[in-house]
C-alpha cells in the first residue's frame, strides 16, 4: 500500500496527477448512477466520484459510512459551475478503489458529533476521535509538545523522568494511592505533581530540568479539571523570580508562534495578587476585557445605608442597562459566591433609581464621579470582608462577560502573571495556618521575620501564577533551599518537627548537603491546550479522558477486581452505604 499524500497535503499543482488516498468514508452519496465518495483521513476530506463503467465501480459500491478505502485516481478541478474556492475545488476521479476494510454502522453520526451526548462520545471515544475538530485538537496539543520541547532543549534543559509510585507530594489535593503487594499494608502515593523530585534534581546539579509529567489528584471534578492530568513541568537552579519569568514569556510566545501563528507580545503585563482580587476579584483575572472595580467604601462610611456605613469593603462594578430579571440572575451568582446579596443603581440623568436608591442620595454625586457609570448604566456593588467582596463582584464581573460577551472585543489571548501571593493563608475550618502555594515556596526576603508573628499573614510568597484568558495555566514559586527557613515554614504551618521528618525526611536532610538556590514553574497543559483550542473543557483535548464523574465509560474504569486480587495485596473491602 502506497500513500501518495495525506488529502490535507493535496494543492493545485497535484491537478491532473494520479494519486492515491488512503482513509475513511466519510459519506456515500448515489447520484445520476454515478457514487460520490468523501474520504477523510488525519488532515482533511476529499470528494471522491466514481463513474458507473469504470473499473472502480464494484469495489465503490460496496463502500459505506466508516469503512477503510484505498483510492487511487486523478486530482484534478471540479467543472466551473460546482467551485466554491477553496480545497472543495478539487476532486479524485477514481481509477482504482480498494476496500481495506468494512465497519458496523457508528452508533452515532460523526458529523454531527457536537451535539451528541458526551457519555456517547466517551463510550465511543476511538470514533469521536475521527472527528476533524478532535484530530486538530491532537494535532495542535502534539504540536505545542514538539515546540516546547525543541525550545527548553536550546536553552540547555535536560528531561528527567521523575517516579509515578512514590510518595505524596502536598499540592492541596487528596492523593490517589497504590497498595504495595511485596509490603503488606503499605502503600505508594501516585505524584500530585513531580515537586519534591525536581527539587531534588537541582540538588543533583542538574541544573535545568523538564518533563511532560502526568499527575494525579483526587479531586472534585469540573470542565478544567481531570484526575490525571499532564504538567509541563521545570525547574532551573541558581535563578531569581525574573529568570524564570524571562524564560518562560519566551517558551510561550515560541509555543504560539509555532502552534497557531500568533505573535503575543512580551513583556506579558503583571499585577500582584493584591491588585488582582482588589480590581478584578480574582487571582486569575480575565484581562481580555476591562470592567475594574472602583472601591466605594470611603462614599458610604458612616452613611445613611446601614449595609455599607460600617462594611470594612465595598466595591462597585459598572454594567451596561440592565433588566430586573439580569440583576436577579446576578445577584444569585454573587450569593453563590459568598455575598450576601447584590445591591444596584441605575443612572437617570443626574440621579439615581431603583435598588437602593432610597439610601444614596448624598452620596449619588460622588459615586457618578467614582465610577464614571454612564446615562441608563447600572451600579452593582458588593460588600463585606475584603475577600468576600472581591470575590463574589469577580464572579459577577465574568458572569457580566458571558452575558454580554464581553471578551469578544479584546484579543484572542491575554496572558499576564500574577506575582506576590500571601505564603501562608488562615484556614478557618481547621482553625490553622496552612501553604497556599506548597510548603516548599519561598518567602519574600523582606518578609521572612515575619514568620511565627501575628502578622504572618503578611508574608509575600515569590510566586507566580501565568494566567491566560482567566484560567490559571501555570504557578510556580523560588523555593526555599535554606533548611532553617524551611523548618521555620513547617513551624507555621503546625508541622512538628517529627511530622516533617516523617513526611519529608528523606528531602528535608537533602536540603541539608549544599541545595542552590532554585525556583520552577509547572504549566497546566491541557488546562492550556483547552484555551488555545477554544475548546470547552479539557476532556475535549486529552485523547481519553474520564468523565465528570472520573469514569473512562470506553475501558469501564473504574472497575470491581477480582477476590484473588485483593487478596494479593491484603486488602479487604468493607460495605458502606
Ligand atoms: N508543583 C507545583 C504545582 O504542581 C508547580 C511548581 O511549583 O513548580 O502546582
């Protein structure tokens, strides 16, 4: 068998040259005795006729949706009056066809795939996967490995293979874990992430590290998250914050530019995690459009609406006109997030009405003046701890996105940092101190005597996050290499020195024979490869993904094993409800 060229490789110098396909049937179409083929295959389709005397006539006949063909014939324009530009000018006059093989009618249509049931697409992801939107899905994420690959070995990265049996790694998610047969009652975690392992790495003077490295967290599933999940994953010694952002500004703009041809301009802009929730309510703020927050709170201190006189935070957001019945909807999402409702003006001339009109007329004035809200626009404001106001007006602010799609105006890709996240974030549940990055992070110089105070909320953390279109698509932080401040870290996140020892002992004593100072990032690939698609989740560009209720429906995993199994491994299930 002896492909010529992929369809997708076809141009109009092929005109009048035999050629030979290979693929599948895309669809059959009878016509005027004569049978119209479309052949797919990885790069693109192809019309097909072949004529009733020809010699390719039984063969074709016999050809239907999905079965394998091999088509030789001559490439050559379709007749004036059937152009439309494009490839579609082209057609194969079939000389030859070789049925390779037949195939059961699919159980559903693939050029309909999009508005099949996803559970159908999953069960029959080999099928699904035919589809051109999921092949260039594959192709692009294939792509960008290739890109980012040739890139970090240019600039002197080695790759490593980090263990998938290990130890956990604290990333903030549950681990998946692995009974050990050959000893009994013990167990491997699968990696959160490479973290520990690539820190050690540097200890090694590897220097550069990176890996396409899958991980594992058992966590609550939602549209951009999966329980294995892949990271770009690197570490690079004897660097600062800048450095790694440097590099990093770089290896993205090399992955669009190779990718989709999109020129993204560096420097990518950057805010703090302070100014990020303050004016955009969110640590991973869409920026594609603007809609920043203005703080109130000063408008209302003291004032005649009790709600906001003595609120330690209120923000305001302006919105185009709104309806009674967008507000409502709104004002859902905000208490979903955390507010405890949504309060909202609607300019009229030089005043104010509906909402909580009733309350404002000394301050109107000033908040047109603040806000700089226009003829008919509405005020939404959101109140309470800083945090809370900030987050719920942040979801309010993308709901407002969605609803008046409001990223459409800006460009396709906005990608910026966010920098300074707090190192340690209070966890009322437990009632303790807790990492917000991993407990390897480091702290900000200027910030390190603050540990084991009261104000050690305060800390800045020398992480980053590389945000994309407002999704997080990468963190990373410089880590801590020196054991005191290490141990000082554990100390405030109620770690007992015996406790770190028994988790961590054997990298806490790593630490210890001469670590450079060092610092990574890991990216989010498919988070990444979703955005740069515009695909809708990231199961829509991992080949075999779970569902949102972690089950792969086509292997049947999850799935009952065997007594004898268990048995092997000492493990003994009990019932629950
Ligand atoms: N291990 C971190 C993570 O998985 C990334 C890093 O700090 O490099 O989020």
């Amino acid at each position: 068998m002896k492909r010529t060229a992929y369809i997708g490789q076809l141009t109009p110098t092929h005109a009048g040259q035999t050629v030979t396909l290979q693929g599948w049937v895309n669809r059959r179409r009878d016509l005027g005795g004569l049978i119209f083929l479309e052949l797919r295959d990885r790069s693109g389709l192809v019309q097909v006729q072949v004529e009733p005397d020809s010699l390719a006539f039984a063969q074709a006949d016999q050809l239907r949706a999905e079965y394998v063909a091999e088509i030789e014939g001559v490439y050559q324009a379709r007749p004036e009056a059937q152009r439309k530009g494009g490839s579609a000018d082209y057609e194969v006059i079939a000389g030859r066809v070789r049925v390779l093989n037949t195939a059961k009618t699919p159980p559903f249509e693939l050029d309909r795939g999009d508005s099949v049931a996803e559970d159908i697409r999953l069960k029959y992801r080999y099928l699904d996967l035919r589809r051109p939107e999921m092949q260039r899905h594959l192709l692009l994420r294939s792509a960008a490995v290739a890109a980012i690959t040739s890139f970090l070995a240019g600039e002197g990265f080695v790759q490593v293979e980090t263990p998938m049996l290990t130890k956990s790694t604290p990333e903030g998610a549950r681990d998946f874990l692995v009974p050990s047969r050959l000893n009994p009652g013990e167990f491997y975690a699968l990696p959160q992430s490479p973290q520990l392992f690539k820190q050690l790495l540097m200890i090694s003077g590897m220097d550069r590290y990176y890996q396409l490295a899958r991980c594992f967290r058992d966590e609550d599933l939602r549209a951009d998250r999966q329980p294995d999940f892949t990271q770009l994953d690197m570490e690079l010694s004897f660097v600062d914050q800048e450095d790694v952002l440097e590099l990093n500004e770089r290896l993205m703009a090399h992955v669009f530019r190779e990718t989709l041809g999109v020129e993204l301009s560096l420097p990518f802009p950057r805010m703090t995690y302070h100014d990020a929730m303050d004016q955009y309510g969110s640590d991973k703020p869409d920026l594609r459009f603007d809609l920043v927050f203005h703080d109130v709170t000063d408008l209302f201190r003291g004032g005649e609406f009790k709600a906001f006189a003595d609120a330690p935070c209120v923000k305001a957001l302006v919105a185009p006109e709104l309806t009674r019945k967008q507000i409502d909807e709104l004002e859902r999402v905000a208490k979903q997030n955390g507010a405890r409702g949504l309060a909202w003006l609607k300019r009229d001339g030089m005043a104010f009405t509906g909402g909580i009109s009733k309350f404002v007329s000394e301050q109107a004035d000033a908040l047109m003046t603040a806000t700089g809200v226009p003829e008919g626009g509405t005020l939404l404001f959101s109140a309470g701890p800083w945090k809370t106001a900030v987050s719920a007006l942040g979801a309010v602010r993308l709901a407002l996105r969605d609803l008046f799609d409001l990223a459409a105006t800006g460009s396709a890709y906005h990608v910026s940092w966010v920098t300074d996240f707090p190192q340690l974030e209070f966890d009322e549940d437990s009632n303790t101190w807790t990492y917000m990055h991993h407990p390897f992070t480091a702290p900000h110089p200027d910030d390190v005597a603050l540990f084991g105070t009261e104000r050690q909320g305060e800390i800045r953390a020398q992480a980053y996050d590389l945000v994309l279109n407002g999704f997080e698509v990468g963190g990373g932080s410089i880590r801590i290499h020196d054991p005191v401040v290490q141990g000082q870290m554990f100390q405030a996140i109620g770690f007992t020195p015996q406790q770190a020892q028994e988790k961590f002992g054997f990298f806490l004593d790593a630490l210890t024979y001469g670590t450079p100072p060092h610092g990574g990032i890991a990216w989010g690939f498919d988070r990444l490869i979703m955005v740069m698609t515009g695909a809708s989740s990231i199961r829509e560009v991992i080949a075999f993904p779970k569902n949102n209720r972690g089950v792969d429906l086509m292997a049947e995993a999850p799935s009952p094993v065997e007594r004898s199994q268990l048995a092997d491994i000492g493990l003994h299930l009990i019932e629950t409800d």
